[in-house]
C-alpha cells in the first residue's frame, strides 16, 4: 500500500489555471502523492513540464525535479518569467 502524503502548493501567473478555481492569488491548495517528488507534483496537477522555471519547496529555490517532498511542505511554482524592457 502507498504512503499518501499532502503537499501544499503555491501557483502564479500563468500556471493560476491549473490551481482550483476559487482560490484567491497567492492562496496555497494541498494535493495528494504517492512518490512524493516535484516531478509528481507538477504531472499530477497537468501543467506542461516546460511551463515550470521557477520552483521553491519551503522558501528555497531548486531545479531539482526528483528533490523529495515532505508532508506539509510548501511547493511555489512560477512560469517563465517575461515583460520588462532591455535597454
């Protein structure tokens, strides 16, 4: 039998559409997993895997997709980030 563990996450901007739809902007909202890594998480809420550049667990910046999550932990998702002007 697995081990179910909750996570909490966070989504912004463009990934907002992949959050429940009566959340507020900034609001966090826990899933389920099995495996328990960033990789799973990202696959089980469907966005596209190129959609994530930018990703804490905890307040803390990785790129680790196979970094192993914990029950409770806060996991912020953003997309690429764009805008602004090059001078």
């Amino acid at each position: 039998m697995a081990i179910i563990m909750k996570v909490n996450v966070k989504l912004y901007a463009t990934l907002r559409q992949y959050a429940p739809k009566d959340l507020e902007i900034g609001e966090s909202f826990p899933i389920e997993l099995e495996k328990g890594t960033i990789e799973e998480a990202i696959e089980r809420l469907g966005i596209p895997e190129d959609s994530v550049t930018i990703i804490m667990v905890n307040g803390v910046q990785t790129r680790n997709r196979s970094t192993q999550l914990h029950d409770g932990d806060l996991l912020v998702l953003f997309p690429p980030v764009g805008g602004g002007t090059a001078e």
